[in-house]
C-alpha cells in the first residue's frame, strides 16, 4: 500500500433529486492516517456524503479532491483505482455466494490477473483465518457478525489507502461492534486513512482524530475529540430537539 494522501470535500453539494440537494455546501477534510469522524441526527447528509465522495452520487456543486487531484467527476470504480473503498451502510453480502466469492468480488479491479486475485484472497484468507474456515459457505447462512468480517474484508482486497466506513456497528451484539472498531483501530495503525459515518456517538469518538457534525446538510461544528468528549448527551439531546 502506498502512503495514504489527504482526501477534502470543498463546498460540496450533492443528492439523489436534480436541484434538491441533500448537502449544502459542506467541508471535510480527512487527514492521511487519520480516523476523522462524521456525526449527526438522522438525515443530516452524511450517507449522502460518502456516496458523494465514493462516485456513486455526481455532486451538483464543489469538489472532491484525493491529494492534489480532481476525482469528483470519476465513476466509482475509477475511485477504486485511486485507492478509496466503501463499505456501505447495512447488509451488503450476496447472501447465495460463497464467502470466497463474495470476497473475490473485492477485487473486481484486478480480475484479469488471475494470479494477483489470487494471491489477495489468500491474503485476506491468512488475515482472517475464521473466514478461512468458511470459505465454502454461503454468506447467507452466515450470522451478523460473521457478515460484518466478510464485507470488511472484501473491502480490503485492492489494499485501499482510504476506507469509508458507514454505520459499521449496526445492527451488530455489542462485543462484535467492538471487535469491529478494534479493526478500524488497525487500519489506522497500518497507515490507512478513515472517514467514519456511525450513530454509535461514544464509540466513534473514542478512536476520532478529528470530529465534524453534519446539520441539515451543512456543516455545523468541529473539532479535535478531546472538544467532544465531555457532555455527549447534551449533543444528541440538541440533535433531537429536546
């Protein structure tokens, strides 16, 4: 893996109706080998904006930039190439594949090298040797947390420098959240840069480098995590309207 470069959202706008945007003008900046954390209530933008930023969603207005380049206008799987992956909010194995399979397509960028998608499944194999194990199993039959590693793994077959991460600990028992943040807490000390998405406030801040909240599509506060480690209930109640 190359050395990660600083990923910035400038002034972005973006949604899924034309003229309806769902981020206003919004700035993030993710440093290299950094977990910078977004938060907010429910509909504030942020799945948008990591949508945005992965090439799924064409933002309307501003930017993407991926160290001094451009990317805004790249389809997704030019993202891929550039070293961004995306783990996308919710269950997102193909339930009637094998394990294998599923972590394979990972590494649809490399599937003309036969031989390099080999050599990164068996990687991701010696990784996770649990997942080893069930290598001929369909994700399907799998449980929760089970799916939660393969999809983290799938995700890490182009050995990505930058990972979007949405809501990673939903719907998941509390001890696989925090295996699944003590993962992210690895990436992190492997170089790898994280932009972080989750409801789960306390447990994102605990491993945030730097923290912005998202508000109707715009920016509202930021900070280092020390500034959000006091009163969290104080912020959410705010987010609720109480």
């Amino acid at each position: 893996m190359s050395a990660p470069a600083e990923l910035r959202v400038s002034e972005l706008d973006a949604g899924y109706v034309p003229g309806h945007p769902i981020l206003h003008g919004v700035n993030i900046t993710a440093k290299p080998a950094r977990v910078t954390v977004v938060l907010g209530p429910n509909g504030a933008g942020k799945s948008t904006m990591l949508r945005a930023i992965a090439g799924y969603l064409r933002p309307e207005r501003g930017r993407v930039f991926l160290g001094g380049s451009d990317i805004s206008d790249l389809p997704a799987f030019r993202h891929i190439e550039q070293g961004i992956a995306y783990l996308p909010q919710g269950r997102s194995t193909f339930p009637d594949l094998t394990v294998e399979e599923n972590i394979e397509l990972g590494g649809w960028t490399i599937r003309r090298d036969q031989a390099r998608l080999r050599q990164a499944t068996e990687k991701i194999f010696a990784r996770y040797p649990a997942l080893a194990s069930l290598r001929d199993r369909t994700a399907g039959s799998l449980s929760g947390g089970q799916q939660r590693t393969v999809e983290i793994a799938r995700l890490l077959m182009p050995d990505p420098k930058i990972l979007l991460i949405d809501e990673p600990s939903v719907g998941l028992a509390p001890n696989i959240a925090r295996q699944v943040y003590r993962e992210l807490e690895s990436f992190r000390e492997e170089g790898r840069t994280i932009l972080l998405v989750d409801q789960d406030v306390r447990a994102a801040i605990r491993i945030a480098d730097y923290v912005y909240v998202l508000s109707s599509g715009k920016n509202d506060i930021e900070g280092d995590r020390s500034a959000f480690e006091g009163d969290l209930g104080t912020m959410v109640r705010r987010w609720l309207g109480v």
